[in-house]
C-alpha cells in the first residue's frame, strides 16, 4: 500500500452526503425534465412515508383496548401532536390537526430517518423545508383573511400600545411575519445540515487517523462521533417539535389575530 | 466502494462548483424536490386523515368510554355496598329493639304472676293467723277457767281444811274470780 499524502487523507467531503444524484443512474435531476428520475431524495421521502404508514396504519390496525407497543407509540405522538395544537391554537383549531399531524410525522420520521448510516437527510434541504414553511406561510395568512377579512390586519395593530408608536409597531410586525417563512425553513434545513455535516466530518477524521496511527487515533472522532449522535438525536425531535408548534403559533395567529 | 465515493466526489465537484459549494442550493435539483415532496406530503396526509387518525381517534375515545364505564361500575357497587350495609345495620337495630320489647313484655308478665302469686300468698298467710289467733284465744280461755277451776278446789280444799264451819261455796268462788280475772 502506497503511503497516501495528509492532503488525500484528510480529503473530507462534509457536504458530499447532500447531492441529490439518481440511484443507479448518472448525475443528478436537471430541472423539470429530472422530476422523472428516480433520487436518493425519492427513496427517502418514500421511506419516510412507508415508516409513517408502518407506525400509524399498521400499528393501529389492532385497534386493542389494552395497546400494543407499536399502537402505543403511534397512539402517543397523536396525543401529543392532538394537545399541542389545542393548547397554542385553541379548541377551533383542531380541524387543522390532521395537516398539523402530516407536517409532524414527515418531518420527525425524515430527520430520525437521516440519522441511519449510509442515509440521506431529507429535511436538511431548503427546498423542502422552504416548502414546507411557504406551505404554512401561506395556508396560514389566507386562512386567516378568509376567517377575519381585513381584520386580520389588527395582528399588526397593536391596539394596547401608544398611538405615535403603533405605526412604526406595524412596520416591525410586518418585517417579522414576513420573516417567519424564512425563519422557519432555514432553522429545520441548517440544523440538520450542520449536524450531518459534523457527524461526517468526524467520520473523516476517524478514517484519516485511523491510517496514521494504524488504529488507536481513531478512538477520539469515533467518540466525538457518538456524542454527535445522541445530540443529533434530540436535535431531530426538538427541530419537528419546534417547527409544529411554531406552525402551531402561527395558526393561532389566523384564528385569533386581536392577541 | 472506493471508485463510486470518487465518482461521487467528482460529481459533487461539479454540482458545487455551479451552486457556489452547497449542494442545498443547486437550483436544477428542485423541481424534481419539490415535486416528490408535495408527492409524499400528500400520501402521508391521505394516509393519516383517512385511515390512522380516525382510527387512533376512535380506538382512544373507545378506551376513554371502557375506563368510564368501569369507574362508574365501580361507583355502583360502591353505592351498593353502602346500601347493604344500612340495610344490615338497620336489621341489627330493628333486631336489638324488637329483643327489648320482648323482654320488657316477658317482665310485665312475669310481675303481674309474681304480684297475683303475692296476693294470694298474703291472703293465705292472713287466713291463717287470723284462724291461729281465734285459736290461741279459745286456748287462753279455756286455760283460764281451767285455771279458775283449780284455784277454786284449791281454795276450798284449803277452807274446808282450815275452817270448815265457814265454808261458803259462793264466797270462795267470787274470790276465786275476783283474784284469777285481775
């Protein structure tokens, strides 16, 4: 074995693992003529929808009085997604539980599903969640005209502040929910981006100093890496959390704009 | 392994050198994102809406109903119990009081035979001390004029040996009462 150069050995690519590339194929989708082809991205947006139905469909086949462990967990995040959405945004809203509990479960199955080796991250795409967030953005804002009319705009009226102040008031509330779609996307996309990056540069590392040291030198990334991953973990619960109850908000927003 | 992570690199040199190093922001990929996303978005929703959140609904409200149902069991043999056992206790008083009537009423009855027994028994025992003092009396009586009798022979006796020429029959005899009567 030819001794490799540092620059070979510690050639990382963090950002390798995001290119959307065909399975199978060569190159990645081109414009609306790749929508045809099929992706890493399409295998894991199917697998996410196959874990959601294997864990809500399947598990609550059942339908036991006394749950099993499947039906349990399944029975438990509806409970949990069904009380969030009653609690932030009131009893009216819970005929907006099922696209709530859609939004939830893709994004919280899509980012655990990401922390599988040899995966890809779905959700760590501004395209997606960018989507995801203009989704909500504007399901939000036109449900809210629809339900209040031009009342709706008392959201950027705050009535309980000083006259002089209230316009100026307007501009900021207006600048900010302009901002949420953003906010929102660019929070789910680069954390998990910035995680799975990590995680990969330590994986280069771990493989760099492996070579160097014939093995031991491996022990630091690889425990660094393990570390990485139980944060990443709670990363992935907490970003889903985070961007349900903040959509959550928002539609508190439209049903309830007079604060 | 190794030739596809090459190919790989090289490809991804390609695509970050167009999106200016981030692979997130390669334009060209995302009709093809976003269509399969909206693709997925709309299966989990058809998914979960139609088939497993009513189903979760209904299988946890069922649940709901079933722990209800039973609490409220509960709650009726609670009320039951509770009603058996005034029941009991009212037996048990109704038992202790009806015991003290009768033995009241079996006391009555017994004083009103020991008051009759009483009566008759005095009775009886009046009869006959009454019958014993008319006898004592007739006793004394007799005594005394057998008394009276011997005083008389005794007295005479006495006379006829002392005085024979005075003896009078009549004046010992009035002696004789006027001594044993005093």
């Amino acid at each position: 074995m030819a001794t490799p150069t540092e620059g070979e050995l510690f050639a990382i690519h963090p950002m390798d693992q995001f290119i959307v590339s065909s399975l199978g194929g060569e190159g990645g989708p081109v414009g609306m003529a790749g929508i045809g082809m099929f992706t890493n991205q399409v295998l894991w947006l199917a697998l996410t929808v196959v874990a959601i139905a294997a864990l809500f469909v399947l598990g609550s086949r059942g339908r036991a009085m006394v749950p099993t462990r499947i039906q349990s967990v399944g029975e438990m995040i509806y409970g949990f997604v069904y009380k969030m959405v009653e609690d932030v945004a009131g009893r009216e809203a819970i005929r907006f539980f099922p696209y709530i509990m859609t939004l939830f479960t893709f994004i919280l199955f899509a980012n655990l599903l990401a922390l599988l080796p040899y995966s890809f991250s779905v959700t760590s795409h501004v395209a997606v969640t960018g989507v995801l967030a203009m989704l909500v953005f504007l399901g939000v804002t036109i449900l809210g005209f629809v339900l209040n009319g031009p009342k709706f705009l008392k959201l950027f009226w705050a009535e309980d502040a000083p006259l002089a102040l209230r316009p100026i008031l307007a501009v900021i509330e207006l600048i900010s929910y302009f901002v949420r779609p953003v906010s929102h996307s660019i929070r789910l996309g680069a954390n998990l981006m910035a995680g799975h990056a990590v995680l990969k540069v330590f994986a280069g590392f771990a493989g760099g100093l492996a070579v160097l040291t014939y093995g031991p030198g491996a022990a630091v990334p690889i425990l660094a890496i393990s570390t990485m991953y139980g944060l990443e973990l709670l990363v992935a619960v907490v970003q889903a959390y985070v961007f349900t109850i903040l959509t959550c908000v928002y539609l508190n927003d439209a049903l309830h704009p007079g604060h | 392994m190794a030739t596809s992570t090459t190919e790989g690199a090289a490809h991804g040199a390609e695509v970050a050198h167009e999106a200016g190093g981030i692979p997130q922001l390669a334009i060209e990929t995302f009709p093809s994102q976003i269509f399969w996303l909206f693709v997925a978005l709309v299966a989990i929703y058809f998914l979960l809406s139609r088939v497993a959140l009513p189903r979760i609904g209904a299988t946890i409200e069922e649940r709901q109903d079933a722990i209800s149902n039973d609490i409220e069991r509960a709650a009726d043999y609670r009320r039951q119990a509770e009603a058996a056992e005034a029941a009991y206790d009212q037996a048990l008083a109704d038992a202790r009081a009806e015991a003290g009537r009768i033995a009241d009423k079996t006391r009555a009855e017994i004083q009103v035979e020991i008051d009759a027994a009483m009566t008759k028994a005095d009775e009886q025992i009046n009869a006959q001390s009454a019958e014993s003092e008319a006898r004592i009396a007739t006793i004394r009586d007799e005594a005394a004029v057998a008394v009276q009798a011997v005083a008389r022979d005794t007295a005479q006796a006495l006379v006829a040996a002392l005085a024979p020429d005075v003896a009078d029959a009549s004046a010992i005899d009035a002696a004789v009462a006027a001594r044993t009567n005093s």
